[in-house]
C-alpha cells in the first residue's frame, strides 16, 4: 500500500471499506452480515456499492454458465452456504428467481443516502434470509416499508432512468477498479474477493491502522 493510501486509511482512525455486492450473491448476503459486524467492533465505515455482476463478469471475459447452471457445483455450493449461515448463526433461504435489478437500483434512491447499512441488511433480510423473490413488488414495497419510505415512489424509482444511470455508473466505475465478482471488498488501492477473505482484510487493517 502506498504512503497516500495510507495516511487515508490511518486520519483520525477512520478506515473506509468499499462493498461491491449485486443481490443475487448469496455469499454477498453473508458477507455484509459479517462485515457489519466488523465494522460495529472496529469502527470501520462501508460504502456499499451495488452493481451488475453480470456486466462485471462479462467486462473481463467470464462468460461461462452461472453456478445455478451447474447442478454438481450448485449442491456444493449449498452445502457451503448452509455452513456459512450456520457459522454467522443468521437464516439462508433460496429465493425463487434471482432478479436483482430493482433491489441493486434501490440503493441509489435519494433517501437512502446515510441509512445504507440498513438498506442492504432488509433487502438482504428477505430475498436471502426469508426467501422472497427480489423483483416482487410485494418485496419492494415490504423494504420501502421497512425504510419508512413511500413504497410507489420507491418502486417508481428502482424502474427511473435516474436510478438505472447511477446504477450503470457504479458498475463502469466498479469494472473500471477491476471488480470481476462479489463480494468485493476494497480499501485504497487494495481488494479482496469473496467471504471468505474477509479475515484477510480485517488482518490487513489491523496492520495498517497499528503503525
């Protein structure tokens, strides 16, 4: 890490952690569960950013099936997610579609802006942890309702040319930082991929914020 990135990780304790998740990840959904929690102990602050992975993925050339194409792969990966959820001790449920635009553009609805930990944990909540499929506007509006939002202007916005544009933003910038997957996970100049890294990064940051 260069001096610069440094100094912004170590001024006045604040260390700022960049997410990179798409809803459809189940491993995203673990992730922000174990991240938030990090963050509480350490007093770290994320940036949650939602993007296509689809593009992401299409941007470096990984154009090959998707895990729930691969029925060998997919009980594994079941399996995993179980242990996982097991091990975070939080639900994990399989929704019926995997249509996470609206939810990934509701992320950058104005009265979002300040509650966006609260935000992704509700989605989260219920497309991973009670099962409901992500583009369900029963789903929608229970979020906005959660948000103590007005759940037609909410849903009016997930489908905006506004919302898709700061939308399609995030996911150039995110590909442009060569983002290829999620959970992303990214301070200063350096990245980390997957759940599972993230002991990696709270090492890293340990490290750094102690010199």
């Amino acid at each position: 890490m260069n001096k610069k990135a440094h100094e912004q990780i170590t001024a006045h304790g604040n260390v700022q952690v960049r997410f990179y998740f798409d809803f459809l990840s189940p491993y995203a959904y673990l992730a922000q569960h174990r991240l938030k929690n990090l963050s509480a102990s350490h007093g770290w602050q994320i940036d949650f950013r939602s993007i296509d992975l689809s593009h992401a993925k299409r941007a470096i050339g990984n154009v090959g099936p998707a895990n729930r194409d691969m029925p060998v792969k997919l009980t594994y990966l079941a399996k995993d997610l179980s242990r996982w959820a097991d091990l975070y001790g939080i639900p994990l449920t399989f929704p019926p579609n995997y249509n996470s635009s609206s939810l990934n553009v509701g992320l950058y609805y104005e009265p979002c802006k300040g509650c966006e930990a609260e935000y992704v944990g509700t989605a989260y909540g219920l497309v991973w942890g009670l099962g409901l499929a992500p583009d369900d506007p029963k789903t929608l509006a229970s979020v906005a309702h959660h948000m103590n939002w007005d759940s037609d202007d909410f849903i009016e916005f997930t489908q905006s040319e506004p919302g898709l544009q700061a939308y399609r933003k995030s996911t150039e910038d995110a590909i442009a930082q060569h983002v290829f997957g999620v959970p992303t996970m990214a301070v200063g100049n350096e990245m980390w991929w997957g759940n599972d890294r993230l002991f990696l990064l709270e090492e890293h940051l340990m490290k750094e914020t102690s010199k």
